[in-house]
C-alpha cells in the first residue's frame, strides 16, 4: 500500500490560517479529498496523513471530523498549544480519536527558534509518549541545534523532520553544506526520521530531477531507506510543481533502491512511524 505521508486540507473560509491569504491565489480556495482523489488514483497511492495547516486545536478538529468519513486518512497530525498547562489533558482527549497520531508545532513559523529546546515542553511530551504518539518538525537549518537537543531530551519520542529541513535549494550552493551538516547530525539519533516531501516548493521555478538529487541523494545516505517516508505537500506542491510529476521524478530518484526499500519509503515507513 502506498501512502501520502505529509499533505493538507484545508477552508479558508474557517480564518485560522494566517498565513493563507487571498494573494496566494492558486492555494486560497478549499481542498478536500474530492480534489485529491484523482491525483492519488492515478499515482497508485491509496492513502494518506493529513497535517495540520493551522496552529488552532479547532482546526485539529476539523480535519478529525474530516476523517471520520474519509477512510482515504489514515491519520491526522494536529496542533496542541504544547506549553499550556493543560496540553496533557488535551493531548489524552484528542488520542481517543483513532486517526490522531500526532502533533506538529509549526517550529518555522514561531518568533524563536529555540522554543523546542525549552525544558517546560516536557509535560506535553510525556503525554505523547504515554499515548504512542508522533512529533512532526517543521524547521529549517537554523532550528538544528534546537532540535537536537529536544530530541536528546526525548528519546522515546518518535520524530520526524517535515519536507527534509527544507534545504536552500533556489540558492544553489548557497547554505547547502550548512544544511548538510545539520541533516547528518539529526540523523544520528535513531529516533529521528525524515519526509521526502516539499522538495519541489524550495526549488527554483523549473526545477528537474537533476535539481533535486543531491538534496535526496544526501538525505537517503543520512536516513537510509529505513527512516525516510514520501510525502507530497500537497497542496503546497502546486506552487511550483504538482502531483504526479513529484511522484514520478521520486520513483526514478529511488530506482536505485530494491523494491523493498522503496515500498517502504513509499508506505511502509509512515504506516510503521504513524502507527496506521
């Protein structure tokens, strides 16, 4: 079974977004799985995990209900206000939701980036771990040494790093051994995983497979084929590419790859990862 382990729904008209606004014109509509559906179809990929867009517990909420119906979800990854002294409690009722399977703090967005180093998350995070839950890392390169000291701190914490760190791939060499650097330390926790997922988004226009290997190529020899789940940010993806053509151009970056590496990479991981 292949699965979408990063993409998103989403309502503008629900305005907790923020960051969605009415200038980013091919994203500022609704998404739902209707949408989705044909694209997934034709990529052969039967289900998904649908991320949170908004850093509102009532947008968690809504793509739960969402999932209640659509049995193409097959987990959800929410938001809960993790320094809260009742993120416990709220992280205890929303896992009674079987398609809860974890959280994701939108670590890019936030003002400073060593809030996943502070000590004080330890209660939510003891929470996650109670109920077997997952941990979805939003960063770039600058949130590197943060993280890894929350993921010293945690070890029994499953995490996965969100869209490979997002590496400056418009900027040609530019950053990229300082990402590469960062990538290979995260990867030396065994804990850590990592989506290959939102390449295409940090690419310039134009982008081909050519652009993209070094990115995969140094994220396969970091995580290995074990640790590393595809995922399509969709529909992120559409600014600057799309469905299908980010499924194939991953296909013939892995063709190196046994068929059971890529099956996993392709399913098996994200249903190991998530608990599906």
């Amino acid at each position: 079974m292949q699965i979408d382990a990063h993409q998103h729904y989403w309502d503008p008209a629900r305005d907790d977004y923020g960051w969605l606004t009415p200038e980013l014109t091919t994203l500022y509509r609704t998404f739902g799985p209707a949408d989705l559906a044909p694209l997934r179809a034709r990529a052969g990929v039967q289900r998904t995990v649908v991320v949170q867009a908004a850093p509102t517990v009532e947008e968690t909420r809504y793509l739960l209900d969402l999932a209640r119906g659509e049995a193409s979800i097959a987990g959800v990854v929410g938001w809960v206000p993790m320094l809260q002294h009742d993120a416990p409690a709220l992280i205890t009722e929303l896992a009674r939701d079987v398609k809860f399977k974890g959280v994701r703090p939108m670590l890019q967005d936030l003002p400073d980036d060593h809030w996943i180093a502070n000590p004080a998350l330890a209660p939510a995070v003891a929470a996650l771990i109670e109920h077997d839950l997952a941990f979805d890392a939003l960063i770039f390169t600058r949130h590197v040494s943060a993280l890894e000291t929350f993921a010293t701190r945690f070890p029994d914490l499953r995490i996965v790093i969100d869209h490979g760190a997002k590496p400056p791939i418009r900027d040609g060499s530019a950053g990229l051994q300082e990402w590469a650097d960062g990538i290979t330390r995260l990867a030396r926790l065994p804990h850590v995983h990592c989506k290959l997922s939102g390449l295409a988004t940090e690419a310039a226009p134009g982008w081909t497979e050519a652009t993209l290997r070094p990115y995969v190529d140094h994220l396969l020899q970091s995580f290995g084929p074990a640790r590393l789940m595809w995922g399509s940010d969709w529909p992120v993806l559409n600014l600057n590419g799309d469905y299908l053509l980010w499924h194939s151009v991953t296909n013939t970056l892995l063709a190196a790859l046994s068929d059971q590496e890529r099956e996993a990479i392709f399913g098996a991981n994200a249903t190991a990862f998530y608990r599906l």
